[in-house]
C-alpha cells in the first residue's frame, strides 16, 4: 500500500538562511544543544529531530562550521563534546581503584 505523503512528512531542503540561526544558536549556547535545538525548531518551523539530525549530519561536519572546540592536550575535537575514538586520561578515582586492586587482587568492588 501506498503511504499518502501529508503536509508533515514532505522534506524541503534547508536554505543557507536556516543553517546560519541554527549555526547562530549553537555559538551562543553549545553547553545545552537541545535547547538550541528546540529554540531553532520553533524560529523556522521544523521538528526538534530534523534540527538536531542537520546539525549532527551535515552543519557540523562543514569545516568552516565552528562552533566550539573540545581541547585536550593531544587531540583537538570540534563541534564534539566527547573525543570520539581518544581515549582520555584515567581520572583520580580510577587510578585509586587499580592501586587498590594491584595490593588486594581478590577485593571487589561494590
């Protein structure tokens, strides 16, 4: 059966217009991008999803796109809040645990 198309599941492209306030969002909040994402939504009329969707596919991928940098000492991720793929540093609790564990193999955690 054929699935009729209704005015919600029609795709338009996004004009460079919609990709800048989207971009524009990102630089003035990128510590919470959902609400970038549901603020965008709700200034050019499209789902939460399909902005959070281009952002991640398309708007942050361009090198040009800049919105904010993951820094550590030897990797440099941009547009990321994580460093995919880099392994980070254990953190104090974990290098606390594996002394424990070198002096008491048999302990546990809880």
């Amino acid at each position: 059966m054929r699935r009729r198309r209704t005015e919600t599941s029609i795709s338009r492209r996004w004009t460079q217009g919609e990709e800048d306030i989207l971009l524009r969002q990102v630089k003035a909040f990128p510590q919470n991008l959902s609400r970038c994402f549901m603020m965008v939504s709700e200034e050019i009329g499209r789902s939460q999803l399909a902005v959070a969707n281009h952002w991640y596919t398309v708007t942050s991928k361009k090198p040009e796109n800049i919105a904010y940098l993951f820094l550590t000492p030897s990797y440099v991720n941009r547009n990321r809040k994580n460093g995919v793929g880099e392994e980070t540093p254990p953190n104090l609790w974990t290098r606390v645990m594996a002394f424990l564990r070198t002096i008491f193999p048999d302990w546990r955690s809880a």
